[in-house]
C-alpha cells in the first residue's frame, strides 16, 4: 500500500481489523529502523512556567484559569537542571513554557540558552517550544543557540482552530510563525491533538498531508484529554470516554506519520501515557523515536497541568529517568545517550539546499 495516497491514509486511519492494524504498525516501526536507526533519543523537558497570555479552550494553564498557583523557574534552577540533563547523559533539553512575549522574558530566555550552550560545550541540544513569537525574537533565540522549535498547530482546520480558541487567536499568524522558524534555521516541529471534540477523520488526514506541505522536521502530537475547569471540557464533558480507542487512533496516527514522512522525528507524548500505562512504549512500536522524560524541578511539576491525570508529577527527574529508562529496555529499544539525535530530515534538506546554492554560484 502505498500511502502518499489520501485514501490510504484514511483507509488506516479508520481500520478495525486488529491483525492487519498490528501488520501496519510493524511496517511503520521498520520504516523507522530503515531511516532513523534502532535508537531512541531522550529529549529532557523542562517545564519552566505555567504563565500564558493566551486562552486555549482546552488547556489548564490558560490565563483565566485561577485555578493553578503560577510559577517561573528561576534562571539558576532552569540551567541547573539542563545542566543535569547533560551530566545524565540526555542528548537534548526541550525548554517549555506558556506563551509570554514581554522583554524581560524574551531576554531572560536569552540569557539561559547562552549560558547552558556556554556551560555544556555546544553539545546540548536546545530545543524551544515557547509559543507564538516575533521574527526577531526567534532570530535572537536562533542565535543565542537553540536550534529546534516546536510549535504544535493543533488542528490544520483553520475552522475548528476557530472554534477551540478565543477571536484573537489566530491560525494564519500561528501557521506563518512555522514558515519563519524554517526560515530563519531552525529545526521545526509542529502537531496536532488527536480525538477533539467536533474533529473528523478527515482532519486527521488533513493534519498529516499538513505536515507534508509544511515539510517539517519534528512531530509531536498526542489524545486530546480532559482538562477540569476548561470551556472545552464544560462543553463537551464526556467526549472520548473509550480511552483504549483514543489509544488506538493516536497510535494509527502516528504510524500514518511515519509511513507518509518517513524521515522526521517523532515524538512518544507523555499525554499518551495517561490513557494506558504503556501508551509510550506503544508509540516507539509504531514508529515514533523520541521521548521526552520530565526534568522540571520537582516542585513545580504540580502546576503544569495542561490536562487531567497528567504522569510524572510526584516523581522527580531521577525517578522518571530509571522509569523510562526501564520502560525502553524492556520493549527491546536502545536509547542514545549523548547523542542530540538531530532530525534526519532536516539533514537531508540542509544538504540538498547546500547543493543548490552551490551549483547555483
Ligand atoms: N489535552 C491534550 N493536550 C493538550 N495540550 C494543551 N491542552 C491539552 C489537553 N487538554 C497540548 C497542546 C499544546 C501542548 C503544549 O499541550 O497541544 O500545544
Ligand atoms: Fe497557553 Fe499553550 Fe495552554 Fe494555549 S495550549 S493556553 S498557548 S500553554
Ligand atoms: Fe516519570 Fe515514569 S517517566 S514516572
């Protein structure tokens, strides 16, 4: 089957038989061992604050939520812990917040980057999923020395995007920031929630074919869960209650990735993990290749609660490295230690862009 096609993504995307799914999902971990190797790669996520100007319908640390107590990691804890990555072996670190966009913030990201690239030789991977920002504040990040981004587009449907986010939240602006990232070099990750309320499976095959056009070099997308005290939630309080078909769509979403792109990385989710205990592993079975243990200072780890039952947040980052650790072993997976695990996509493009320019001179 050959799965440039449209109605092939869909064709997997609504499959039931069981043995032919599990046929699939073996093809799609091969594609990921003929690509990308037998490694996984650990990306240390550092949840660094729970402030957000923006209001998600979905999500538990938008700004009228009064519920979470707000917090921002200081700058020392922020690179203490990135340098605990880095002594433990992570390849990269994943700096995470809600959206802020004042100058003491902008500069003050700045400022961490430059010292974790200074305090680590230049071998830490940085990776920045920091939201919607300017051009020049993605320039001074880029060269400050973060080199991937993420920003996740949510739903490719600029009429359901509507419909999750207030009136001043834009999808075009949202989309226009993924071309500039490229632009500007940096690595670029973008995805969806998979199961939302009013979402078809014709979305979803939009979101891949999305993926493709946009040609980017990271995936990560995850079940779209409850979140109390969300609008989304009052709306909707007992959508997706059959969690093991919310599994089971994630995963085939996942596998679609990576029989139609092939190349790029892509992320097992946490929120995976909160509908089956080994929702995680699953995913690394079907072709994703990164996970993202939490390394966010133990203390915090309550207030980022994006969505309901959200693991890992009695534990602390050695906790959570031995666990998964553990979790990969145990599926047969070899992890790579201090290795950054760059997008082979990315790679690729950078060398045939090279190419270009020099037959073009
Ligand atoms: N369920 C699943 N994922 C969520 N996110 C936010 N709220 C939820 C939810 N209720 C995801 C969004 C965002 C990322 C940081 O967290 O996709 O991009
Ligand atoms: Fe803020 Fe991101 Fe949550 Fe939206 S999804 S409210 S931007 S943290
Ligand atoms: Fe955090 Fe298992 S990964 S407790």
């Amino acid at each position: 089957m050959e799965f440039s096609e449209r109605d092939n993504v869909k064709y997997l995307l609504e499959l039931r038989d069981r043995e032919e799914l599990r046929k699939i999902f073996d093809r799609a971990y091969q594609v990921r061992i003929q690509y990308l190797g037998p490694k996984v790669y650990l990306r240390g996520l550092i949840e660094l604050s729970n402030i957000c100007i923006k209001n998600c319908y979905y999500c538990g640390i938008r700004r009228s939520n009064t519920l979470p107590s707000r917090y921002l990691m200081r700058e020392d804890e922020i690179i203490e812990s990135a340098l605990w990555a880095f002594q433990n072996k992570y390849g990269s670190i994943v700096l995470q917040s809600g959206e802020r966009r004042d100058s003491l913030f902008i500069e003050s990201i700045g400022t961490i980057i430059e010292k974790i690239k200074e305090q680590t030789d230049g071998k830490l991977g940085i990776t920045l999923s920091l939201g919607e920002q300017k051009y020049k504040v993605y320039e001074k990040w880029f060269a400050a020395g973060a080199h991937r981004y993420l920003l996740r587009i949510e739903t490719s449907n600029k009429s359901l995007y509507e419909k999750l986010h207030p009136a001043n939240h834009s999808f075009e602006k949202r989309k226009n920031c993924l071309t500039t990232l490229k632009k500007i070099g940096y690595q670029v990750g973008t995805g969806v929630m998979i199961g939302l309320p009013m979402q078809t499976v014709d979305d979803l095959v939009d979101d891949l074919f999305f993926f493709k056009e946009m040609d980017v070099d990271m995936i990560g997308m995850g079940p779209f869960l409850t979140s109390n005290n969300t609008p989304l939630n009052q709306q909707f309080p007992v959508h997706f209650a059959d969690k093991e078909e919310l599994l089971k769509l994630s995963l085939k979403m996942i596998a679609a990735a990576r029989l139609l792109l092939k190349d790029v990385n892509i992320a097992s989710t946490t929120a995976l993990q909160v509908l089956k205990y080994d929702g995680r592993e699953q995913a690394l079975k079907c072709g994703a290749n990164i996970i993202m243990p939490n390394i966010t200072l133990r203390k915090y780890r309550p207030y980022y609660r994006l969505y309901d039952n959200k693991p890992c947040i009695e534990e602390n980052s050695e906790l959570c490295k031995m666990c998964l650790a553990n979790r990969i072993i145990s599926i047969g997976e070899k992890i790579g230690y201090d290795e950054r695990g760059d997008s082979l996509h990315f790679q690729k493009t950078k060398y045939r862009n090279t190419i270009k320019i020099f037959y073009n001179s």
